[in-house]
C-alpha cells in the first residue's frame, strides 16, 4: 500500500470480516493481537467500525502476544496498560475475554503458567487469526533472533536491539525490562491466518530479508515465507527496494 493508513485499513477491516463472519456462525472470533506503534492505526478503525458500524466484540476472544517480564499490569509501559488504552477500553470486548501474559510474579510459576496461556489457546480451538508487528531485528512476538520455530509460551531474554527501541518508552536503558513472556514461533505457527504488518522505511532493511532472505532462525519472521495463511502487509517505505 502507498500509504500507512491504507495498509492499517486492509489489515483491520480483515479483522472485522472475520468477527462478523464467526458472530453469523454464532462462534468466538479468537483473536491474536499485538502491541506497539504498528497496530494502532488498525485498533483505531476498528474502533471507528465498532462506534459508528456496529462492530461487535462481545464475540471476540483474545490473546497478547507478549508482555514484559516483571511488569505491573497498570504500569503505562505495560502492554496490558497499552491494550485498555488503544483498544478494550473503546469497545464491547468482554474483560474475562481478553488474555495478556501476566508477569508479576515470581519466575517459579512461570512454566506452569505458560503452558496454562497455550492450553486456553488450544482449548478454543486456537487462533483464528494472529496479527503481528516485526522488531528491528526480525522477532515476532518477542521471539528473539535465534528463537527455535519449535518454541511455545515462555520466558525470554530481550535482545538489544529490542532494549533499544523500547528505551524512549522507559525513559532510560536501565528501566528497560530485561526479559518478557512471548508466545513461541510455534504458537504463531498455528494460526489459522496471520497478517504480519509493517510500515515505514525504518522496517525496510528487516523485511526484505523476512521476505527474501533465507528462512532461518535468526529472522524469526523468515518462518512465515513457509506459511501459506501468512500475508505481509506493507507500506511503500517498509516494500523499500522490495519489487
Ligand atoms: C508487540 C510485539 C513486537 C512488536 C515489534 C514492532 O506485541 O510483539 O514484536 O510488534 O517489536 O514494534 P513496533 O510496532 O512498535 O515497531
């Protein structure tokens, strides 16, 4: 797409066909969802199709990708805080419905409470669609260069790159978690359909190698040219030179 917005437009109103598809069916919709810059442009439509089209959550099953690792819900550098703000808050998803890897405990539960975020994600019949971002370094989720496409719900380390990139939001390096909870390559894997949207030049070097590049753990995002539900969204700074 030439521009962010049109991209952000396709890639919600993908998302809005599939609710009101499932609502017919009379089934949830069981959404994977992302934080960051990326998707906002994506919940701000669907909260313009919830407000002014009728669009309805109370369908809607969802589950984060990610979360840091330790972190306070209500804590503004939380991805839970950046969900009730740029999306649950503005529409009718029911709360029990919504699902963030909680991360204020202590890391002796953490496997347990791993494979309990897989087995809700399984239990529902899995994801009908994951909407992904990609890091600077090609991770997805915060699956990390060198992340196994075997992996499941775990607890990783960040690598650098994503320290870096998320300092602005933490005011300083030194605030910036070390470790998150990410869902696995794997769980992703298993989407029914997976949209991975980037936008701006700044993605422009990572995609072409996501999309061209050789398939290979250290581009976690390289997995999906493997996928056929898989589809990169794109706008004309992150195609780059990508014909
Ligand atoms: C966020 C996530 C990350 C981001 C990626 C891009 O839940 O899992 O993989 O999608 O770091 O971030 P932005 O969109 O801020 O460039």
């Amino acid at each position: 797409f030439s521009e962010a917005q049109q991209a952000s437009l396709y890639v919600a109103h993908q998302i809005a066909n599939l609710i009101n598809e499932k609502e017919k069916q009379g089934k949830p919709a069981v959404l994977g969802l992302a934080t960051g810059n990326t998707p906002k442009g994506v919940y701000q439509e669907l909260i313009r199709l919830h407000q002014n089209e009728a669009l309805s959550f109370k369908n809607v099953i969802s589950f984060n990708l990610d979360e840091y690792y330790p972190i306070l819900p209500d804590d503004q550098q939380s991805y839970t805080y950046f969900m009730r703000q740029f999306l649950f808050k503005h529409v009718d998803i029911k709360p029990e419905h919504t699902h963030i890897p909680h991360t204020d405990f202590s890391e002796e539960g953490i496997a347990q409470y791993c494979q309990e975020y897989e087995d809700k994600i399984e239990s529902l019949g899995g994801l009908d669609l994951q909407l992904l971002g990609i890091g600077r370094n090609g991770h997805i989720g915060f699956n990390e260069p060198g992340s196994s496409f075997e992996s499941k719900t775990r607890l990783v380390h960040l690598n650098s790159v994503t320290r870096e990139d998320a300092k602005a939001a933490f005011g300083s390096m030194d605030k910036v978690p070390q470790k998150a909870i990410s869902i696995g390559v794997d769980t992703i894997s298993k989407a029914k359909k997976i949209i991975l949207l980037a936008l701006g030049k700044r993605k422009s070097d990572i995609m072409k190698l996501a999309i061209h590049g050789d398939v290979t753990t250290q581009v976690p995002a390289s997995i999906l040219q493997t996928l056929p539900q898989a589809e990169f969204v794109l706008d004309h700074g992150a195609a780059g030179e990508i014909k």
